[in-house]
C-alpha cells in the first residue's frame, strides 16, 4: 500500500524525527516532492532515516562522490531535494549517523543556519511585496492589480513561512554555539 | 610556544582513521575497520569521515592508493605517519601523567576501592 502526505517542515529535524517514528509505524519513505511524501508499507522500524544539507546541489558534479560514498556504506540515498537529501539504512545494520563527532556536527548546524536566514529573509521580502501589492489593491480597486485577496494569501504564507524558517534557522544556530562551547572540554 | 599550537592534537576520529589507514582501504573499510578496532564504541558516520578523509588528503597525510572510481583506496602517507607517530607519542605521556595520578589517589589501583577517593568523577567513564 502507498500512502501520500503533504506536510511543510522547516526544521530538519523535526522532519527526520516524523519519517522515523513513521517507520516505526510500518510507514518507509520512498520520496519527496515539493511537500508531498509518499509512504509504501513495510514492517515496521525497518529502516532508519536521516536528512542532511549538503554543501553544494545533490544533483552536482561536487555531491555526487559523496553520494556514491554513503551507497558504498550501505545507507540509500532516497530522495534529493536542491542540496537537501534523504537517507536511509536498515534498521538491522546498526547505528545510522551521518555525523558522529561534534566538529564535524557543528559544521553541518552552520551550513544549516547559513543557508537557512537568507531564505527567511526572502520569504520576507516576497510577504512585503505582497503586502505592499494588497494595499494597492485596496486603495485602488479599480486599477490593474493582482486580486487583493491572492496578494493577502502570499503575504500571510510568506510571513509565517518565514517565521518558521526564522525560528528552524535560530535553533541550527543554537545547536551550533552549544556545541563550540562543549567542544572546549571534548570532542 | 607550546607544541599543541605548532601541531594540535588529533581528534579521536582522525588518530583512528590514520591508524587503518596504515593499510591501504577504501571509506567503508576504514569504518568497519575503526569499528572492529574499537569494539563497535566508535562508528563513524559517513559525513565525518568523508569530511575527514579530504581534509587529510589536502593535508597531504594519505594518499589515494588505486582502487577503481567507485571503491578508491587510500594509504597514510610519510607526513601522516609522522603526525601518527607524534601523536602516539603525546598520548603515551598523557597516559603515564593520568595513570601516576590516578595511582595517588588511591581510585585506579587494583586493591583501592572507589569509597576512600577524593574524586570519584575520575572513575566515571564518558560523560
């Protein structure tokens, strides 16, 4: 059986702790497109998903070795999404982390919090165009204009979207700093 | 200046990855290797040691050893044998200074027990 879910995540994991505990309930992720995740049905706990956000785009010269090199290790490169990419290994294989020293994990909370403020502050400048396109509209209702009621859409989607991205964003951050200072004591 | 500035200590990864690569493998026999060495307590992620094994190929300290394009082996270099040595070396002094104070204490010898120990931290493994 195939299950399809539409569900937006800004935080990456809180995504990857929701494709877990769907394995857990017998549901595999099989792909992922534009918010939409398809499911088949598998016994549970089967496998073990992680997400990772990787330097360059999944589908680039730069990525691929490092794709190859996870296949090679046994994980499945499930589904790319620009330099997003989902993993997953069988259960029964043990451990599955992509990172596993705190260095190396806090390069990838800063590649995360790098990439993600500048895509909050795009959502809040497209919510503000579209802000500024609904005033318009109603100050003129009898110009050429985008219908205010699709401009007052955009402008809501755009702002909360960037909220979340804000607040996905801040916590990489936080996760990052914690981990630089524990990185005093340990590695 | 002290010699940690000129030349840092080796992270737990890196000192491991070097080790077995003292033997020409490819990524995922560098992980089962460190794993196998380690009883199953170090499991290196595929982001770690990728991550690591470029950085240490710029460093010059392994090298790649053949292998095809998909599988490429790898090999500690002289450079990355003198790093291992070095490093050997440090955590060798490490040891003796831990293990002569640990002694005094009275905690890490066979007879003393952990009761009659000022700081029984020491005895705790990890964190």
């Amino acid at each position: 059986m195939v299950k399809r879910v539409f569900k937006l995540f800004f935080d990456f994991e809180k995504e990857e702790a929701w494709l877990n505990d769907m394995a857990r309930h017998g549901w595999m992720m099989d792909s992922f497109f534009l918010g939409v995740y398809q499911f088949s049905e598998g016994p549970p706990e089967e496998y073990v998903y992680r997400i990772e956000l990787l330097p360059q785009a999944a589908a680039s010269a730069g990525s691929r070795p490092y794709l190859r090199f996870l296949e090679e290790t046994g994980a499945e490169v499930v589904s790319t999404w620009f330099r997003w990419a989902y993993y997953r290994k069988k259960a029964c294989d043990g451990d599955f982390e992509i990172y596993t020293d705190i260095g190396s994990r806090i390069g990838h909370y800063k590649r995360v919090a790098c990439f993600m403020y500048p895509v909050c502050v795009l959502e809040w400048c497209m919510a503000l165009i579209q802000g500024i396109n609904f005033f318009m509209a109603l100050a003129d209702p009898y110009g050429v204009h985008v219908p205010a009621g699709f401009s007052l859409f955009f402008f809501m989607f755009g702002l909360l979207a960037g909220i979340g991205i804000f607040r996905a964003a801040r916590r990489s951050q936080l996760q990052y700093r914690r981990l630089e200072r524990e990185k005093i004591i340990q590695e | 200046m002290p010699e940690s500035f000129e030349r840092g200590a080796l992270t737990e990864a890196t000192y491991l990855i070097l080790l077995s690569l003292c033997e020409a493998r490819h990524g995922y026999g560098v992980m089962q290797h460190v794993s196998d060495a380690t009883r199953g307590r170090v499991n290196l992620g595929a982001g770690t040691l990728y991550g690591a094994i470029s950085l240490l190929l710029d460093k010059g300290w392994i090298e790649a050893a053949g292998g095809d394009e998909r599988k490429k082996l790898y090999r500690v270099t002289r450079p990355g044998m003198s790093a291992l040595e070095g490093e050997t070396a440090r955590l060798d002094e490490l040891l003796a200074i831990g293990r002569e104070t640990l002694a005094g204490t009275g905690l890490n010898n066979e007879s003393g027990g952990r009761s009659n120990g000022p700081c029984p931290a020491a005895g705790r493994a990890g964190y």
